[in-house]
C-alpha cells in the first residue's frame, strides 16, 4: 500500500527504485524455492524501539527496513507472492517487548519476525518468540547467549567479542604493545562481557593490563578521575568500551589526563561521525573492527547505500544497515520456505545456504549455531580525522 | 464474543494485562503511604529487593514460587523494619530525598553485585509460573484490605495525620503508629507486586528499577486519585493501556506524561475519581428527585 | 597522581556547587525541590551551544545568552506551574511531582531539539592551552570554571546578605507570611529567586558541556541527586554548607576511584546522603530547622 501511494505521489523516484531493487534481487544467488501457486501476502512482524531510550536507534532501522521492505515486493523477488510489514513499537521497554511479541504472534498471525532493537528487549522477547514457535531472526542485538535461546530464534548479527580479539591480534605485534588499560561502562552488559574478554585477549598476546576502570552511564560526562588513574600506568593502548556519545568526550579527556600517544580500540561504537566530530584530532591513533561500512565495496552494498542516500538524502548508519539487511535475510528465507507457512520458513532457516548480506568483507554468508557467520573490517581514525582501512602493519 | 474468542484475546494481551496488574499493586501500595501523608518514594527499590529475591531464590536454589514470593516480601519488610524509625522522623522533603536515595542505593547494588545478581545482565530465565489469574487474585484481595482499612479506625487516623498532622496529635492519635503501618504496608505490597513480577517477566535487570518506574508509579497514582483506592488501580489500568490510543505520538510518550502530572497535580489534585464522583453524585440526584416526581405525580 | 586527583575532585564539585546553589536557593526561600533544574541547566548548554555554533557568537555573549536563558526558563515554570500551584494551596509533595513532570517535558523537549545527538562546543571557544606544574595538569577551560564559580559563590553570597533582594529572599525563607507583613512583594521576588536560581543551573551547564566536551539531552539527570545529596549534607539554606558538600562529593567521587571501588561510587554518594538524614538531618552547617516531627 505504501509503495503504491509513494508510486502514485512520485513516479520518476520509485521507478529508479525499482530498478536498483531489481539489480539487488538479480545479483541474489539463493537457491530458488518452488514458487507458490497462488499470490499470498505473507505478514512478518517489526517489533522495534520506535520511542524510549534506545528509539534513535529504532527509528534509523526502521526507514531502512521500509526501504528494504519497498525492494522486495517491487521487484518481484518473491515471485507474485508479497511481504507485509506489521510494525510494532515495544518503546525501549522490556515487557512492552514481550507484549507486542505475543501480539504479533497471536494476534496478528505473522508468519516470522525481523527486528528488535535493544540487547535487554532482545533477552526479555526472544523467549516468547521460541515459545509461541514464531520463526524469528533479530537483527540488532549483540549481547551474548541469544544464539542459546531455541531452535526458532536466529541472529542477523553477532557479538563484537571475536572481532575485537581478533583486532587485537593483529594490533599488538604490529604496534608493539606492551601494556594496555581497558575502560568500560559499567550498566551494559555488552561492554561488561567485552571487558574481561578483551583483558584475556591481550594477556594471550603478552600485553600486560595495567588498569581496568568502569564509567557510569546516562547523562555522566566526566571521565576525569578514571583517566587520571590511568594515565599514571602510562598504557600503550587504551580499550574504550562505552556507547557512541561517550566515546568522543573520553578520548578527549584521555589526551587532556596525559595519554597523548596512546592508541585506542574499541568496538562498533567508534563507527559514526559524532565520534569523530567530538573527539577531533584526539581520535587520532584509535582503531576498531566493523561488520559494516558506508563505502564498503560489495555492489549490493553499493547499491543498497545509494538507494538509502536518494530516499531519506543521507547516509546510513549501523542500526538502519542492520534493519536493512534483516529484511532481505528474511526475504531469503521466505524465498526458500516458498509460503508464509510457520513450519516450512522453519525449516527453511534450518536447512543449510548460502545469503547474500550487505555485510563484512564477503557479503557472502551463512548461518552457523543460528548466528550470520562474517568477516570483519579493520579501520584506524588518522590524525585529520579521515577513516582508513587498517591491514595490520 | 465467543468463549474461545475470549480465551484468544486473553492469550494475545496476557503480558499487557499482566503488566497493568502489576502496575496496581504497586500504585496501591503507594496509595497507602500517601494517604497517610507519607511522602514514600522507595516503592521501586522494594520492588526490586522482591523480585531479586525471588528470581535468586527460583534460579539458584530452584525454591518453588510460593516459597520464593513469600521470601521476597519477609526480606523487604525485614529491610523496611530496620528502616522505617529513622525514616519516620524525617517529613516532607527529606522523607522524599531519603526514600529516593535508598531507590538509588538498591539500584546500584542490583548493577554491581555481579555474585547475586549477575550485575548489568540481569537475571535471565525466571520460571514462568504467576498468570493473570494469580495476580487479579492479589490485586482483588489488596484491594478489598485497604477498602475495609479506609473505613476503620486507622483509615480515618491516616486522613486525620494527612490533613493535620499536630491536630491529629491533639486528637490523641498515635501518629507514629499509624505510619508505621502505613510504611510497611507499601513496603509488602511492593515487594509483592516485584516478586510476582520476576515470575511473570522472566527476565530481571536493573535498569527497569530506575527513577522512570517510579514516576509512572505517581502517575498512576495521583492520576486516579487518593480518594479511593479504585483511584490508583484506575490509573494504572490506564496508564497502560494508554499506547494504543497514543500510537502518534510515541516519540511524545514522556512529555505527555509529564504534562498529564502537572495538570493533574494543579487542577485535579484529587484525581480522576473526583469528577467521576461527581457525575455519579448528580446522576443520583436527578434520579431521586424524578422518582420524588414520579411519587408526588 | 594523587595531587592531580585532588584538583579533578574539586573542579568536579564546583560545578555540583553551582548546580546545588540555584537548587538550594529556590528550597530555601520556597519550600520547593525543583526537579527540573536539571532540565533548565540542560536547555542551558544547547542554547549556549546553539549560540556559538549556528550563530558564531562569540563565547562570552553565548554564555551570557544562555545564562539569562535558564533564568527566564525557570522564572516561566514558576509564571506558569508554581504559582497557580500556591495559589490553589498545593502541598510540598504536589510541588515535587509537578516539578517531576515539568522536568520531563523539558527533557523530552531537548532530546526532539537534539536530536538525541551528543554535541560538544566546537574546537577553540576556548584557547587550548594546557599548564602543567607539579604533575598536576590544569587546562584553560578548567581555569576558567574555577574561577567563574568562585567569583558566582562570592556574589551569590553577598546577594543574599548585602543586598534588598537577598534580604527579601531571605526572609520569604524564613517566614513568607511575616515577607508579606513587612510588606515585600513575595510573587515577585519568587519570580526573582527563580530567575537566579535559573541561571546558577545554566552557568553550571554551559560550564560541564564546555569543560567535558559533551552537550546531550541527558546530561542534567547526575546532577539532580547529586545536588539532593548537597543540600542535604551542606544543610538546608546555608550557601556555605552547599559549597562545602558539593566540593566532598567531588572527592568522594574521585577518590572513590583512587582507592579501587569506582563502580560503587553512586552506592557511597547516596550512603552518606542517607547516613546524613538519619543522623543528621540538619547537614553540615544547617541551622536547627525543623525537619522533624
């Protein structure tokens, strides 16, 4: 119904859509299911952080997967069969996540999930969503275990723990890092498992860890007592594991406490322009993996960023990239299973393929214990601020 | 409707309905303090300190529900006991800030005792066992005690404390007494309500135990009224079935709410119930004196 | 390092101070816990933000802007909240929960304006300099909100006692019945005592989101139980006791981090805000209110 109103209000702008869509599809390379007799309008369930705490995150996944949605039906993929988004808002709360799950479930009959936005949500809904037996694929939560949650529940993306270590095996020789300090928000349960995880990382590269700090969250702003402490260890590399905003203000406050040369990691939360913006020149000498990037060459990337750019007239982020890529993962598997049937997109998901994702240096993927397999990016912030792809020399 | 129609719909809104029961118990446990004049805002820490109580209890021990629940209440009295002498000498303000920080204290806690609590992760895989059913149980049973208490003695002792506090004294009322009570009543129903929460939301972090929890706990509250108890079940029964008509403004969610309590405090200060009582009281009206009509014609 | 830490725990407290002043301010004089000071003080720093980097006004006149921002925002909650409030005879909790709403929908405000974004004042309001004696290093941002909230402790002080305001003030905190015999306008010096209070709570934004290089719709939400916590242990309407309190809870906070329990910092801040009011509920310096029944 939208794609046919936004046909109607503005003709020249769908059809270019329809024709990167149709690019998109054509390159897909899945095997191609029985296509179903009969048109069937197979409703999939959005639950989303659309209000609350964590909405600027929701609402970025949610234009990105209308625009996925859009590819899908127009361009055929499905044959004559369509997906119907039922958006649902679970307003960063957790039993709000839990209910409109067992809405979406009993009420509106969907035939699978894509979606939710935070990790808590995620561990709160996800069990519902295996009880009810609604196939279901989140696509934003990195918090580990949810790969432990049941046979119906599957992850579009996975936790940053196995790249960071990964990072860090290739930083330490190549910079020579002999003693590092790790800093960490203490309320996420992300950066509380990162912590340990990183420590025991470094230590099995031979790196000393001379001091582990945690920060508190919300609206604190002032780091200055933790770096002081740090800084009188004198680290060669500081571990920064804290959300996106308090990133920047960190590494400015590490310069200013005296860590001038210190090198930075850290994880996803480094990817955005805030951070560089705050940080400035401080940034430089930080280092971080990504699943993801805006220039990334793959072409459905390519292709996916450029019909991003021409809709909402600028650039994706993480959360919309991942909203993005759970629509068409679902769309795969929908293809497969070649109905709405619960069962059969069941068993679908279950059987072994290859996907086509706009993710890692492969884009090629599959599922292994229901997480997406993939490889990561390495990036280093240059002293101009610049993004450049670190190779590990 | 039909019977399995009905079942259906049961089905479907179970967390929901569930949710907005909870929510009354808890308002009605905030009821009791304020209607003793008592400023208590620690309502979100004893529900905290019931539902780690009981989701501790069920996933390390594999203690069986009732056992868990009853745990989570006795603990959260037994805090609120050694509490409540030097918490009672305070009034206004600084019972506010006193029972507010305790909120603060318990939620840091909950974050950082990583041993009992699993710190920021939260407690994961609580036993299903409360349904609606269980919770409606409490709540009708909550409610018909603090009904039955209005209208007693002590009801009338707490209005006497709330209204005037030295006149009360005057009139020879135990003032400490009765908030005493009234503290430990809010105490047990809160620890209730999150007790039975762990069992019904599985899942238990401590960021659902912030300041945000207890504003939508005044809201309830006070949006209904403390006239009657019905006021704060009322409230919350809206409160959170409120999404639906709100859809639109989800963006918007907390600056209606915020200004949904400054009017209510400045223009309604008794709540919902207080119009509804009046529409009831002239409706009354109206038909006795039509009856009278009917009589004298 | 310690030296260091020393001077990180008072920079640290003397924004609190500033924070708690305007807090205690309008306390004292009104018997108010305005919680939405802490939205006022956030409005702050987006309007000094704004200021500067849409408009390219220059430092000075954006912090005078948006100094005199917070200070007409919370004259306008008082114009439009407080006052139909008193007038209805609103108890002191119906004050604190209308508080609590206004404070939401200011923040809920912010983050629409903001765009949830985090933002910082560009590069160079400020000169960057750096000085470094003694192992201590102390920057020019932090030297300026040194000396800034010195200079606003001595003026607020000599406001309240050497001026006919302050003495207005002063004696609405004392009795408002008695203000209104002596014949002291009481509505507008409420207006006035929030209006100051205002822009204690602005300055001290415009301060922290220049001196943490974070402006953020969130920022306000520590410093509202944290300027509880310095009232209560300063004492309650005693200007010196608040400084005195903010500046310990800025050690404690930091040496909370020296001795290696950091992450229970919020657990010691409010430990001893409770310990206080079972104890002694009249703070450090606080004259023998009745707190008690």
């Amino acid at each position: 119904m939208t794609t046919l109103l936004n046909r109607v209000a503005r003709p020249v702008k769908a059809a270019s859509r329809q024709a990167q869509a149709l690019v998109i599809a054509g390159a897909l390379t899945v095997v191609a299911g029985a296509p179903s007799a009969s048109a069937e309008d197979i409703k999939i369930g959005v639950p989303l952080s659309l209000s609350g705490s964590v909405a600027f995150a929701g609402t970025k996944m949610r234009e990105a997967m209308e625009l996925a949605f859009e590819e899908v039906n127009s361009s055929g993929y499905l044959g004559a069969n369509k997906l119907v988004p039922v958006w649902a808002d679970d307003r960063s709360s957790q039993p709000q996540g839990i209910s409109v799950t067992q809405q979406l479930a009993l009420r509106d009959n969907v035939s699978a999930i894509v979606g939710y936005t935070a990790s808590n949500i995620c561990l709160a809904s996800l069990p519902v969503a295996q009880e009810l037996k609604v196939p279901t694929l989140q696509s934003d939560c990195v918090v580990p275990g949810l790969d432990a949650i049941g046979n119906y529940v599957y992850n579009g993306v996975r936790p940053y723990e196995s790249f960071v270590l990964e990072l860090v095996d290739k930083l330490v020789p190549a910079k020579q890092i002999k003693t590092a300090a790790v800093i960490y928000l203490r309320e996420n349960p992300v950066f509380t498992r990162l912590a340990p995880a990183i420590t025991k990382a470094f230590e099995k590269n031979g790196v000393k860890v001379v001091a582990t700090e945690a920060v508190t969250g919300g609206g604190d702003a002032d780091f200055s007592a933790q770096l002081t402490a740090i800084a009188n260890t004198k680290p060669d590399i500081l571990a920064i594991l804290t959300l996106g905003g308090q990133v920047g203000p960190v590494m400015v406050q590490a310069r200013r406490a005296g860590m001038e040369k210190t090198l930075f990691i850290g994880e996803q939360s480094f990817d955005s322009a805030d951070v560089r913006r705050i940080a400035g020149p401080n940034a430089a000498g930080a280092y971080y993996p990504s699943h993801w990037f805006a220039d990334s060459p793959l072409p459905r990337n390519q292709a996916y960023v450029k019909a991003y750019r021409a809709k909402y007239n600028r650039d994706p982020d993480t959360f919309a990239t991942n909203g993005y890529n759970g629509v068409w993962l679902i769309a795969q598997i929908v293809k497969k299973a070649g109905s709405g049937d619960r069962a059969k997109i069941l068993a679908a998901m279950e059987s072994p393929g290859v996907y086509e994702t706009v993710f890692g240096t492969e884009g090629k993927t599959k599922f292994e214990n229901r997480m997406l397999t993939m490889t990561p990016f390495f990036f280093t912030i240059g002293a101009d601020g610049k993004i450049a792809r670190f190779e590990g020399k | 409707m039909s019977l399995s129609g009905i079942e259906l719909w049961l089905r479907i809104y179970d967390h929901t309905i569930a949710t907005a029961l909870i929510n009354s118990i808890v308002s009605l446990g905030l009821y009791i303090s304020l209607r003793a004049g008592l400023f208590n805002l620690s309502v979100v820490a004893f529900q905290a300190l019931g539902a780690y109580t009981a989701g501790i209890l069920a996933l390390r021990l594999n203690l069986p529900t009732p056992l868990g629940v009853i745990a989570g209440v006795a603990i959260s009295l037994l805090i609120g006991t050694v509490l409540v002498f030097p918490i009672l000498r305070l009034k206004g303000h600084y019972l506010a800030i006193a029972t507010l920080s305790f909120g603060a204290i318990v939620q840091a806690l909950a974050l950082n005792l990583d041993d009992l609590t699993n710190g920021p992760g939260g407690l994961i895989g609580v036993p299903k066992t409360v349904t609606i059913w269980h919770l409606l149980i409490v709540l009708i049973v909550a409610l018909y005690c603090t009904w039955i208490v209005q209208f007693s003695r002590m009801g009338r002792a707490w209005d006497a404390i709330r209204t005037d506090e030295s006149a009360a004294r005057a009139m020879g009322i135990n003032v400490e007494h009765y908030r005493l009570i009234a503290f430990l009543a809010t105490t047990a129903l809160s620890a209730l309500a999150g007790a039975l929460w762990a069992h019904v939301n599985r899942v238990i972090v401590p960021s659902e135990f912030g300041f945000g929890q207890l504003t939508l706990a005044l809201v309830n509250t006070l949006l209904g009224g403390i006239s009657s108890p019905i006021g704060p079940v009322l409230g919350a029964i809206i409160v959170s079935s409120m999404p639906d008509w709100l859809y639109k403004f989800e963006q918007h969610r907390e600056a209606i709410i915020g200004a949904i309590l400054v009017v209510v405090v400045i223009y309604l200060p008794n709540g919902l119930v207080a119009p509804l009582r009046a529409i009831k009281a002239a409706v009354a009206r109206r038909f006795r004196r039509a009856a009278i009509g009917a009589a004298g014609g | 390092m310690l030296l260091q830490q020393l001077v990180n725990g008072i920079i640290a407290g003397s924004v609190y101070a500033l924070f708690a002043l305007g807090f205690n301010l309008v306390l004292g004089a009104m018997n108010i816990l305005n919680v939405a000071q802490g939205a006022v003080f956030t409005w702050s720093a987006l309007v000094g933000f704004y200021l500067i980097k849409v408009y390219g006004l220059p430092f000075p006149l954006a912090l005078l802007a948006a100094v005199a921002a917070g200070g007409l925002l919370n004259m306008l909650i008082e114009v439009l909240v407080f006052r139909p409030l008193r007038n209805r005879g609103g108890s002191a909790m119906s004050t604190l929960v209308a508080s609590i709403g206004v404070s939401m929908i200011l923040i809920s405000a912010a983050q629409t304006a903001s765009d949830a974004q985090v933002e910082r004042f560009p590069f160079g309001t400020l000169p960057e300099i750096q000085w470094s004696a003694l192992s201590v290093r102390l920057t020019f941002t932090q030297a300026v909100v040194l000396v800034t909230t010195l200079a606003t402790m001595i003026g607020t002080y000599l406001l309240l006692h050497r001026t006919r305001l302050g003495k207005a003030i002063r004696t609405m905190a004392f009795n408002e019945r008695t203000a209104k015999m002596l014949g002291i306008p009481t509505e507008s010096v409420a207006r006035w005592t929030f209006f100051l209070s205002g822009a204690l709570g602005g300055l001290a934004g415009v301060l922290l989101g220049l001196m943490f290089s974070t402006v953020h719709f969130l920022m306000g939400e520590p410093y509202v139980l944290k300027g509880f916590a310095a009232i209560v242990i300063g004492g309650f309407g005693s200007v010196i006791g608040v400084i005195v309190a903010s500046i310990m809870i800025g050690l404690a906070e930091v040496f909370s981090t020296v001795i290696g329990v950091g992450a229970f910092r919020d657990v010691i801040i409010f430990g001893m805000l409770f310990m206080f009011l079972l104890f002694r509920p009249n703070g450090l310096f606080g004259k023998d209110e009745e707190v008690r029944p």
